[in-house]
C-alpha cells in the first residue's frame, strides 16, 4: 500500500511544479517559489 502512496506523492509533485510553471509564466521564479512555499506551510 506504502508503494501506492509513494508513486502517487511523485505524480503530484510533478504536476504541482508543471501546474505553476504554466500560471506563473510572467513572475520572477524567486517570487514564484516563495508565494509556493507559503502557500505549502499554510496547509501544513
């Protein structure tokens, strides 16, 4: 079952990167991986 979760942990944390890649085109990576990481802490 862990398997499960691990794979599916990966596949979401590629789509995560991709996914704000795509909405974040025109904002200053620095910035970008900031507004991320708060928004990560947030729901933690």
């Amino acid at each position: 079952m862990w398997i499960l979760f691990a794979f599916g942990s990966a596949i979401f944390s590629g789509l995560t990167t991709i996914l704000a890649k795509c909405g974040i085109q025109k904002t200053d990576s620095t910035i970008a991986t900031a507004i991320r990481t708060i928004i990560v802490l947030y729901f933690l």
